[in-house]
C-alpha cells in the first residue's frame, strides 16, 4: 500500500480490523442475547442469581484487558494476542454448546462447563479487546492522526453491525418458542454453536489479511512481536512508561486488600458472585485509580487533569449500570411481560435487544456529523457535559418506560414499541458518551500514564456492569411468576403484600418454582412492581447527570484549556 492510498482514504487494514471485530462480537453479543435466559430456563437458575452472573461476567470482561494489554506490550504483541483471544473465546463458546447438549442429562456437568466456558471468554475477551483497538489507532502515522476519529466511527459501527447479526441469528436458532408460547430449552446450543462459529471466522480472517493489510504505510507489519518492534513505530515519547516505586507497590497492594473486605463486608446476600467477584471489580478500580493519583511526578495540571478523568468515570458507572440491563432484566421482561409482537411476528425475546446495535449503525455517522457541526459553530458541549446528557437521556427512557407499565398490574403485557423506543433513547446516550469518553482519557492523561488511565475507565465500566448485576437482581416478579403462583392455588400478591400468610408448603412450592415469597429490596427501599424497579435507574442516572452538569464550571478549569 502506498502513502497515496491512505492519504485518499482509509488503510485497507482498517476494513480487516473492523471484520475481525464484526465477527467477534456476532460471537460475544449473540452469546450475551442469550445467556441469561439459558441460565434460567435450562440451567434453572433462579433470575436473580442469573442477573448477578450476568453483571459478574461482564465485569470481568473489562477486568482483563488490563492483563491482555500488559502480556501485549511486554511479551507477545498485539497480532498473537488478538488470534489468542479469538481462539479462546470460540473455545469457550464450544464450551457453552457443550453445556446446553448435556443439562438435561447430566445437569452438574453442564453447570461445570458453562462456568468454565465464562472463564475461557473472559481471558479471551481480555487478550482480544484492548489489542483489536489500539491496532485501529497505530494504522494512522503521525500525519494522519486527524482521521482517527472518523475511523472509531467505523469501527465502532463495525462493533454494532456485529452485535447486530449475532442479536439476529443466535436467537432465531437459539431462542426458540412454539406456537403455544412453549421454549425448546433444548435450543440454545445452537446459538452458542453460531457464535463459535462466527469467532472462528473472524479469526481467519484476520490471520489470512493481516500480513498483507495491517501494515504501516511502508509495508511494514503493525503489532508484531515487542522485542522486534523497531523504535518508529511509537511516537514520540509513546515508549515513556510509567514507573512505581516497590513501596507504592506494596502500598497498592495492601490498600487492595484492605478495599477488597470493607466492599465484601458492605455486600449483603451469600452468592459468590456478589461477594467476591463484584469487591474484586470495585477494589481493582479504586487501586489503580489510587496508585496513579498518588505518584509523586504529577504537576498540579496533569493531577487535575487525571481527576476530571475520575470524576467523569465514577459517572460513567451509572450508566452502564443502568444499560446492561438490556441482556438481563430488560431481556426477562422481553419473555415474561411483554406483546412481541413486531408486525404480525412474535419476536424472540432475546431479540429485542437488536434495536441498540440496529440504531448505533444507523445513528454513528449522524452523531458523529452533528459534533462536527456543532464544533464548526464554536458550540459543541465539552466531553463531561456529553456524558451527563447522555446520563440524562437513559433517565428520561427509563422514565417512559416507568410510566408505560405503571397501570399493567400483573398481568398486562408491555407493547414492544416501548422497549423499542427505550433503545432508541439509549443509543443515543450510548453515542452521546461512549466513544467520547474514551477520547477524552485519551486527551486528559499525561502520555506516561496513558494506558493505565484507560485501564482505570475501563473499571469503571467494569464496575458498571458489576453494579448492573445488583440492579437485574431486584427485578421484581414478571407476570409469569403470578400466573404460576395461580397454577399453584397461591395469591402471589397477596404473599407479597403480606397480608395472607403462606403456609410452609405453600413457601416450598413457590421456592421450587423459583418465585420468591417476598419482594426485593434496594438500599432499604423494596420494590413493589416494574414501576419502581425503572424508577430506580430514573433516580441513580438522573441525579448522576444533574450532578456532573452542576460541576461544569469546576470540571471545565480542572481540564486547564483541554475541550
Ligand atoms: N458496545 C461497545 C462494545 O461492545 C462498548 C461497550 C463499552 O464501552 N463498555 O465494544
């Protein structure tokens, strides 16, 4: 490839890169679609614990790209690690095919696949993530730097276009209901199976392109081994790192520790998940977060800097708190609660969740021209102020939503065009604050501690989606729950509001059928019915956004000229 063709356009490997990532995540949203549901349904796990699973998992995800950038830089390069990732996450998605083949006869073996299968995704999705992303910015030399953004664009819809087909084909063959409303648990398998494939693929095809594509201007390959990187592939001072002493080390150590049992003592409920999973998510945050504050060569600019970066990713938390729970809650309303009908065909219920990838491709380019317009004008808001509109936006959908289900007592089906127009809302959060967030850590950081500072935001999105778990737990019961209850001769509502009492087997038969006597309760507020389980997320993200708009003036001096 010649200067002349990038100077044209794109790098051909940017079209490699973003194929690579379409199917990856085809592998990883498809999965998403439906694991909570085969959890539930085949694994008969309780919804709650199945949320809390669902948000453990997710954290983790963004737990260890910190560990795969870091074997990336030092040991094997970002080529090995992208084919290493993907190879281990089509492993883990076989695992899963092979946990939904067996639970019906061998329920303790499909349970001890399936968490194995989460964790051969996890680490796959760490080597895989941070790697395929930092490839999309060193395809640019130093001249063509300006295209970066356009290019996150197309990557980024690249990321949506495949989170869009695997949202479309793994429930079609994976989420499967007869006429009756009757699901074949049976299914799931397949969906699993599609989403290895789709990784499989993926892989290929970024190990057959990159040699000839993925290259540097002159033909050199990107992301080669460490060791044989020569120094024109950084920029200038890119090769300066970071540097701790062993006793900010230790200290850091410690104060890990320390975080890690004042968490798990604040965390009621005995899963494991919430009591060692989630404190290990937020305790790693805080550290790093903490460990970098603390580093004596600091100016007072670059800590304030690095504070406004904190500020606005302790923000950030809320909001994928409250947008993951398009894979869990949102995802059990979709199935229990909900008309599917979309056009005269009812769609599966984790289907629903396509609309978010559906209108990111959509709407991407369109968000993208208007803060090109906006800024053309001098009036585009500064970063921290798109992600409290963005915080402001899932609110206001969760606050629609809230009211469509107020009057549905408990047995009334939600229309889909609501959970529609909910993703419709959040996408355009989504846009609002997502890929700007990441720009901003890229703006704000001093260069030495650039990737760990994005390691700190990307647990902070860890610690959202550890957060989202918490927040799928107290899903209240669906309309399904009542009319089982019904089956079963008990008045689930008048348990719930405590004025029958149940008998002691009539508390069996409920527990058996995993619907619970008593209603969740949030900080000391129980919730009582959809209405104020969406209020929660109205509440958390709305105070969130009026905070961070509220502390504009603040953030915008500690930004020191930085928009
Ligand atoms: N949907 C995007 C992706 O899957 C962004 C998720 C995130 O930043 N937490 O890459």
């Amino acid at each position: 490839m010649t200067t002349e063709t990038v100077k044209t356009g794109h790098p051909k490997g940017l079209w490699v890169l973003f194929g690579t990532e379409m199917w990856e995540r085809f592998n990883f949203y498809g999965m998403r679609a439906l694991l909570t549901l085969f959890l539930v349904n085949s694994l008969l796990m309780k919804e709650e614990d199945a949320s809390l699973i669902y948000g453990g998992f997710l954290g983790l995800c963004y737990l260890t790209p910190m560990l795969g950038g870091f074997i990336s830089d030092r040991f094997f390069g970002n080529r090995n690690c992208i084919m290493l990732g993907g190879l281990m996450m089509a492993a883990g998605q076989l695992f899963l095919f092979a946990s939904a083949s067996v639970f019906s006869t061998n329920m303790g073996m499909a349970q001890s696949l399936m968490w194995t299968a989460l964790g051969i995704i996890i680490f796959g999705n760490g080597f895989f993530k941070p790697n395929i992303s930092s490839m999309v910015g060193s395809l640019y030399p130093k001249q063509e730097k300006s295209k970066l953004d356009t290019a996150f664009t197309i990557f980024y819809m690249g990321i949506n276009l495949g989170a869009f087909l695997g949202q479309l084909i793994c429930p079609i063959i994976g989420d499967v209901k007869d006429s009756g409303g009757l699901r074949d648990i049976h299914a799931f398998k397949w969906g699993f199976l599609a989403a290895a494939i789709a990784m499989v693929l993926g892989t290929i095809i970024f190990a057959l392109l990159k040699n000839k594509y993925v290259i540097t201007p002159e033909g050199k390959p990107l992301g080669g081994l460490p060791s044989k990187r020569d120094s024109s592939d950084f920029e200038e001072g890119e090769s300066e790192k970071a540097v701790f002493s062993p006793t900010s080390l230790i200290v850091a150590l410690i104060s890990f520790v320390v975080l890690f049992f004042a968490i798990r003592y604040c965390i009621s409920g005995t899963n494991v998940v919430k009591t060692i999973i989630y404190p290990i998510i937020y305790a790693s945050g805080l550290t790093l977060a903490g460990l970098i504050i603390s580093d004596t060569s600091l100016t007072k600019i670059e800590r304030d800097r690095i504070i406004v970066i904190y500020i606005v990713a302790f923000f950030v938390i809320f909001f994928w708190a409250a947008f993951e729970q398009a894979g869990s809650s949102l995802t059990f309303i979709a199935d229990n609660q909900c008309d599917r009908n979309f056009f005269g065909w009812d769609m599966p219920p984790s289907m629903v969740q396509i609309f978010n990838g559906l209108f990111v491709v959509i709407f991407a380019v369109p968000f993208s021209l208007l803060w090109d317009k906006l800024r053309a004008k001098g009036r585009e808001p500064i970063s921290p102020m798109k992600q409290a509109i963005g915080l402001i936006l899932i609110a206001l959908s969760y606050f629609i939503i809230a009211n469509n289900v107020k009057d549905l007592g408990n047995s009334g089906l939600l229309g889909i065009k609501w959970l529609i127009l909910l993703y419709l809302i959040q996408t355009c959060a989504e846009l609002c604050l997502s890929p700007i967030g990441l720009s901003l850590v890229g703006k704000l950081s001093p260069k030495r501690f650039a990737s760990l500072l994005y390691g700190v935001f990307f647990l902070s999105n860890a610690s959202g989606y550890a957060l989202a778990g918490t927040l799928g737990s107290i899903l209240p019961s669906t309309g399904d729950k009542f009319l089982k209850a019904k089956e079963l001769g008990i008045d689930l509502q008048a348990v719930l509001d405590k004025t029958v009492t149940p008998s002691a087997d009539q508390l069996q038969l409920l527990s058996d059928n995993h619907i619970s006597a008593a209603n969740p309760v949030f900080v000391g507020f129980e919730i009582h019915n959809l209405y104020e389980f969406f209020m929660v997320f109205v509440v958390l993200t709305g105070i969130a956004s009026i905070i961070l708009f509220s502390l504009k003036p603040v953030l915008k001096r500690m930004m020191h000229g930085v928009k």
